[in-house]
C-alpha cells in the first residue's frame, strides 16, 4: 500500500459485527484503488472493534452519533477523498470505487464549483411484499433531486471540500446525511456515480416498509421545517440499526402533533405553511412513482409524468398560493390516511419519560 492511498473508506459502527465482515472484504478486494479502510467505532457491546482489526481495517474510538464518529474518521484521514459508507452496505463489484472515484476525479476536473457524489442504490434481502415500493426507491435514489440523496448512498467527497463545509452537524442524532447533503447542493454540486451500491433492507423489513417509509416522510418534513423540538423529544424512540423492530408509529405522530399546536395557532400555521412549501417541492414524487410503476425496470424509466409535472405543474405552484394549497392536502392525507393507519395498527399509549430520555443515534 502506497503511504497516502487515493481513498479513505469511512464507516461508523454500533454493534455491526454481523455485517461487518462482508463489507471490509469486499473493499479489500477493490481493485484499481488503494483504500485507507477506517472504522469508527461507537462503543459497541459485541466484537465489531476486534472483527474490524481482524480484517486489516483501522479502527478508531468514538464517542456514539453517527455524524461525530464520521467526522472522528475523517479527521484522521490523509487521503484526497473521502467515502462515507454504512455497515450495511454491500460493494458488489470488485471496480465500484475505482470507477466512481474517477467519475468524481474527472467532473471536477471541468467544474468550478466543488463536486461530491453518491451511488444509486439496489436493496439487498428484500422481501417479496413490497417490490414495487423498493423498485421506487431504487429509482428515486438514481434521480439526483434534492431531498432525495441520504448516507446510505454514500458519500464520496474531497476532504478539503468537506473540511470547508465543516463536516456532519454533531448536533443531529440523525439526519445528518440530509443536512451534509443540502449544504453540499448549495455550495457545489451532486453527481451520480457509475455502478450500483447494495444496502440492507433489514430495516424496513424488521419495521414494516410502510411504516418505515411514513415515518422517514415525517422527519423529512420536521427536518425541513427546522421543528428542532420533534427531533429533541423522539431521541429515546429511535432505535439504532442493529435493535430494530416492528415500529410503533404512533409516539412520533404524537410527538409531531404536540410539537405544532404547543405554541399556539399563530405558530402551527406558519409550520403548517412550511410544510406545504417543503411538499410542494417534493410533488414531483407521484408522479414519478407512476412513471416507475409503468416502467419495466428502474434502470429504463420513459419519465413521461414526471415531466409533465416538472414543464407544467411545478410552475403553476412555485408561489406562495401553491404552497398554502399543499399545504391543506397535507393535511387532509394526514388526518385521513397517516393518522387512521397509525391507530389501527398502533394503538396510542402514553410515550414513557425514560424512553424520551434515552438516546440511540445510529
């Protein structure tokens, strides 16, 4: 191995000796590239620490939150790039990371700005429940729209670049990935990188998919509502990757409801509106759900529906008008299908103070 590999590998881990093995396998069969592999290690109770030293990789101690263990990696790192990945994240193809990395190498070559890229993704141990819902967001993570871009895609990115920004907001139990990801969009730019990356489906297989996805739909929203207060208060009910279970979704809506009305109707109506203006800027997913439904694969998508909506719908809401008008169908979706579905699958219970004291953050 040269003395400054090309690539350093960053993966936070908790209690991830069971998927651990694969992964740091497969990059040390990685051809093409020299990798520094790094783990950082969040206080885990099983063997991961000693698994990752057993496999060649550094292994770095950390404090647990997935955004500082990330930045405690990077901080060590020597390489000219860096390269977030989950430990649930499967590098199929022994060329992944020589091609993305000089995908990225060759389009900052000719840009002025900074570039950063993320793979798409495919979704490995997937049931046979859902698939359409699957083959959704494995085309949802090809589209390179904002919103859309998340950690388990990883994330490849000049290190100066990512020293500029600051690194992950330590301050997030999580959505970090979000928030790296819209301060990269608006500073430099997104590439879609070659190949496919696999990550597990474990966790909307142990939650429920449905239950899963709408739960993501909530913090997306709370997230870019800046509604601090959901995320404070939900850190004990958000269990880390490895202690999945069936998801009880009721305690977030509660804690989503509580946190609009508390400080009266003057504040829940600019956060209704915030909501509308974050929906509206996502009203391009129907319609790109029905063109990946109509499609044969998520590799040929004709795109047709989302155009339209792009060329005509899209300009007809971009206003303040069309975010209050998405913000009442929220609304009505909310209380007519979210809520009822909560309550007839989750029964409301009250959320126990220990639970809203703990804090599980991978």
């Amino acid at each position: 191995m040269s003395a400054r590999p090309a690539l350093a590998v960053i993966i936070p881990a908790l209690n991830e000796a069971e998927n651990l093995p694969r992964l740091l396998r497969q990059l040390r069969a990685q051809r093409g590239v020299e990798l520094d592999i790094i783990v950082v290690d969040g206080g885990s109770s099983d063997k991961s620490a000693e698994i990752a030293e057993g496999e060649g990789a550094r292994v770095i101690k950390s404090e647990r939150g997935r955004g500082r263990q990330m930045n405690r990696g990077a901080a060590v790192a020597t390489s000219d790039y860096l390269l977030f990945l989950h430990a649930d994240s499967s590098v199929d193809s022994a060329d992944l990371l020589h091609t993305g990395l000089s995908a990225c190498q060759r389009q900052q070559a000719s840009s002025a700005v900074p570039v950063a890229g993320h793979f798409p993704l495919v979704f490995a141990d997937a049931g046979g429940k859902w698939p359409a819902m699957y083959r959704y967001m494995e085309a949802k993570s090809a589209s390179n729209r904002r919103h859309t871009i998340n950690g388990d895609q990883g994330l490849l990115i000049r290190k100066d670049f990512f020293d500029e920004l600051g690194g992950f907001d330590e301050s997030f139990a999580w959505m970090e990935d979000q928030d790296i990801a819209a301060r990269i969009a608006d500073r430099g730019r997104w590439i879609l990188l070659p190949g496919k990356l696999a990550t597990s489906a474990r966790r909307f297989e142990s939650e429920g998919l449905l239950r899963r996805y709408l739960l993501m739909a909530i913090m997306m929203v709370c997230y870019w509502t800046d509604n601090r207060t959901f995320f404070e208060r939900a850190r004990g009910l958000y269990p880390n990757q490895a202690d999945a279970r069936r998801l009880r979704l009721w305690p977030f809506l509660q804690l989503l409801l509580g946190s609009l009305h508390e400080n009266g109707i003057r504040s829940a109506l600019v956060q209704l509106y915030r909501i509308g203006r974050y929906a509206r800027e996502n009203t391009w997913q129907p319609f790109f759900v029905l063109d990946v439904l109509l499609s044969a694969n998520s590799n040929s998508i004709a795109g047709r529906f989302t155009r339209f909506h792009d060329r005509l719908l899209q300009p007809l809401l971009s206003n303040p008008a069309g975010n209050a008008f998405v913000a009442l169908l929220v609304v009505v979706a909310f209380a007519t299908c979210v809520v009822p579905l909560a309550l007839i699958t989750d029964p409301p219970e009250a959320v126990p103070d220990e639970d809203l004291a703990s804090d599980n953050s991978q």
